[in-house]
C-alpha cells in the first residue's frame, strides 16, 4: 500500500509541473517533471523488466537518481571551483559505479555506490546551504525553490542511508518493516519537491517582473 | 544466538542511526533558518546604518547651503558694502558747495564705484545661478562651462547632446548642472586627465549623462565608500543631490582599462513650459 502510494507521489512532479504552467523553457522545472517521471515509470514497470538484471536495475536508479539531485545543485551553486568539483567527483563516481556493476556481486542492493551517492549529495547541499545563507540578504532561505528541494533530498536520504548501507545484512521482515520507513521518507521528499515547483514559479513570476531589461541609450563619446 | 545477537545490533543500528540522520537533518534545517534571522537582523542593523548615512548627507548638504550664505553675506558686506559706502561719500551734501571741476569729478568717480558695485553683485549673482541656464537652458550652461576649461588650454573639454529637444524643469536643470560643476571640479583637481567628454541622451522617461576622462577615477565602490567616510563632502553633496532628483549615479572605468566613466541616470519630466 506504502509503496503504491510512493510510485504515485512521483507522479505529482508532472501534475504540478503542468497545473503551475510550466514552460519546456524553464530547465529545472522540466527536470523535476520528467525526474517524476522516469522514477514512477522504474518503480512501476522497469523492475518486472529488469528482474533478470537486478544489479543494473539499481544502478540505473542510483545513477540517475545521482544525477538528478546533482545536476540541481550543480545549477544553483555559484562557485566556479565547486562545480569544477562536482563534475570530476561525479565522473569519478560514474566510473566507480561501471566498476562496481561489472565487478561485485548485488544481494539485494548496491549499498556502496548508494552510500557514496548520499555522502556526495549532502556535501553539495551543505555546501549549498552554507553558500546561500551567506550571501542572501534580502530573502530568506526558504523563499528559494532549492532550500526545499535541499530539505525533501535530506529528509530522503537521512531517512534511507543506513538502511541501503545495511540493506544486505537485514532479515526479509526487517528488510520490509524498515524499507516502509523509507518508503515515508521519500514520500514527503516528493512533496516537497512539488513544493518547489510553486515556489520556483513564484519567484520567476516575480523575477521577471523585478528585473525588466534596463536599457542605457547611447552614451560613448563618437 | 551469535546470529541473533548480530541481526539485533544491525537493526539497532540502522534504527538509531536513521533517527540521527532525521535529527541531523532538522537541526541542519533549523540552524540555517537560524542563521538567516541572523542575517536578517544584521541587514536591518545595516539599513540604520544606511538612514544615518543619510542623515549625514543631509547634514552635509545643510553644512555647505549655510557655507555658501556666509559666502554670501561676507562678499556683500566686505566688497559690496565699503563700496557703496565710498561712493555715498563722494556724493555728500557738501557736493552741491564744491565748484564744478570737483563735482564732476566726485560723480565720476561715484558713478565708476556703482559699476564695479554692479559687476560685483553681477557675479555673485551669477555665482548663484549662472545666467546661461537660466535663459538657455543645461546645454548652454555645460557648453560654457566646458569652453571657459578649453580655454585655459591644459584639458580638452568637449560636451554632445544627442536629444535636448524637451528641457528638465529649471530647478532639476540647477540640480544637474550642480552636479556635473562639481564632477568636474573634482576631476580637474584630483585626475589629471587631459580630457573630459560629456554626452546626454533620453531613453524612455530617462534623462542620461555621460562624463568620460583619461585620468584618475573612482570606481561605484570608492564612491561609495567615500560617501560613507567622514571626508568628501563634494561627493555627499553629489549624493543628496541625485537622491533629491530621485536618481541614480553609476561611477565605473570603461571596458577598455582606458577611461574612467560617470553616468548620471535622472527621471525625465513634463517638458519645459514657463
């Protein structure tokens, strides 16, 4: 029931998406959109297709997941040094992921590249945090699109780190009785995605109202 | 039971870790909206700052308004006042008992005092409010302004108005021309450049003035600074000014490392009517 009810809340991305009007345009929104998606449609079809080949169905999910989280917090944050290192520490991490599916064994799932995922996603949220908080200084944080998006991927992850990285060496039932625990975890992640959405539609709505081109006639000296 | 005891501390750990992770995440969550209150309350503290700033500047420009009417009074009673007086001399009671070799002559030299009496209060008028912006209008007067620093031949003063059809009100005209005088000013004192150029244009409801030179500048954060420190009260007065005209002023060097530019944003108004 849990797990139907989460397959479904991917799909609220894509309605809220359409109901706040959201433009192909608008890069992030569409993003959140077909992440939405893409995860209700793995969720819901792809593992009775991909049940011969578990271990590529989880680091499909774990990759694109990865990407999606990092490819947001890659947009938002404003140091160039940083998004530098996002974009080697993820093609490390792309490489690892190849390494890891062709070399290990998957139980019941890729525990190491989730862990490494999680550790990488909240050192790219604190960062963005701490970046935000010290250079707005006219809106508060949770006026911004990303500070949500920031709190349903911590919520998501906080709630399911150790029960990925401890998911191999649990009995069936304690596999069941915890993985509700994160079925919870990543529903209120879905909301407050879509929570996003609004507040990111808000504030384009008002940005493009705020900044109206200003336009300085010609003023050299010929 | 070894197992058991394994499967138990497992899921202990994976119960209490996940707790410590949700607790991490709201404290996390809870601290950065802490610390954007915090932040907030600075930016207030800040924005005081900000008013007494203002506050200064106002202060500053009343400072400079009583300078100049001591200015004032002085120039009219140390060189107006003594010469009136002389010339009442000349022109005494006793006049009329003189023989008239000596009461042309003491009319004449009365009549020569009452000119320079004219010219003197001509020029503290002038001083005032220059006569060419008040019948000609901005461009006449930078135009002056601009031949009378050619003239001395050390800096190349040249000036264009691209679209002057619709003249600003005379007192927002004063307030430009005030503030152009005392840009100026400063760059002939403290730039050394070898020449100044002004360009004006409209765009919108936007009156826009341009003053580039080749010398030292400052750039928006010196000006800024400036403004906040206890000297340049040229600068605060530039300030008040643009504030009073409900404008913008915007100091930068040009893309070029070459020049150093000024840019004067004011809104425009109905057109020039009396």
């Amino acid at each position: 029931m849990l797990k139907l009810l989460l397959i479904y809340s991917y799909l609220t991305l894509p309605l809220c998406f359409l109901i706040s009007k959201g433009k192909i345009k608008e890069g992030l929104l569409l993003l959140l959109a077909v992440y939405g998606v893409i995860f209700f449609c793995l969720l819901n079809y792809f593992d009775l297709i991909f049940q011969t080949i578990e271990k590529y169905y989880h680091s499909a999910y774990t990759f694109l997941e990865y990407s999606a989280f990092t490819f947001i917090f890659w947009v938002n944050i404003r140091n160039k040094f940083f998004r530098r290192f996002i974009i080697l520490i993820s093609i490390v991490f792309f490489l690892f992921q190849i390494y890891y599916v062709n070399s290990a064994s998957v139980e019941r799932m890729d525990s190491i590249p989730i862990g490494i995922e999680t550790i990488l996603i909240f050192i790219y949220i604190f960062y963005f945090l701490f970046d935000f908080s010290k250079n707005a200084k006219d809106t508060f944080i949770y006026n911004h699109y990303c500070f949500w998006l920031s709190v349903g991927i911590l919520i998501y992850l906080g709630g399911s780190f150790f029960y990925y990285i401890l998911v191999n060496n649990l009995e069936h039932e304690d596999v069941i009785r915890f993985g509700n625990l994160t079925y919870v975890a990543e529903i209120i992640k879905n909301l407050l995605f879509c929570i996003a959405i609004f507040i990111y539609k808000k504030s384009t709505a008002n940005k493009i109202h705020n900044n109206l081109p200003k336009k300085i006639p010609n003023l050299d000296m010929i | 039971m070894f197992f058991l005891q394994a499967n138990t501390s497992t899921t202990t750990a994976l119960f209490l870790g996940t707790i410590g992770m949700l607790v991490l995440t709201i404290g996390l969550v809870v601290f950065i909206i802490m610390h954007q209150r915090r932040v907030q309350r600075f930016q207030q503290k800040l924005q005081q700052l900000e008013i007494d700033q203002q506050k200064m500047m106002l202060n500053a420009s009343i400072k400079m308004q009583e300078e100049e009417r001591q200015r004032l009074a002085a120039d009219l009673h140390d060189d107006a006042g003594p010469l009136l007086a002389t010339a009442r001399l000349y022109l005494n009671e006793n006049l009329v008992n003189q023989d008239k070799v000596n009461q042309l002559q003491s009319i004449f030299q009365a009549r020569q005092i009452i000119d320079d009496t004219i010219q003197l209060i001509r020029n503290i008028s002038h001083d005032l409010m220059p006569p060419t912006l008040k019948n000609f209008g901005l461009e006449s007067a930078i135009n002056d302004l601009f031949q009378k620093i050619s003239g001395s031949g050390t800096v190349n003063a040249s000036q264009r108005f691209h679209d002057y059809k619709d003249r600003l009100k005379p007192e927002k005209e004063l307030l430009v021309f005030r503030i152009v005088q005392e840009l100026i000013n400063n760059i002939l004192k403290h730039s050394n450049s070898s020449f100044i150029h002004l360009t004006q244009n409209v765009h919108a409801d936007k009156f826009y003035l341009r003053i580039h030179h080749d010398g030292r500048g400052i750039v928006q954060s010196d000006f800024e600074k400036l403004n906040k420190s206890n000297i340049g009260l040229g600068l605060k007065n530039i300030g008040s000014r643009i504030r009073l005209l409900q404008g913008e002023i915007l100091f930068e060097k040009d893309i070029s490392q070459t020049y150093y530019k000024v840019t004067i944003e004011v809104p425009k108004d109905d057109p020039y009517s009396s």
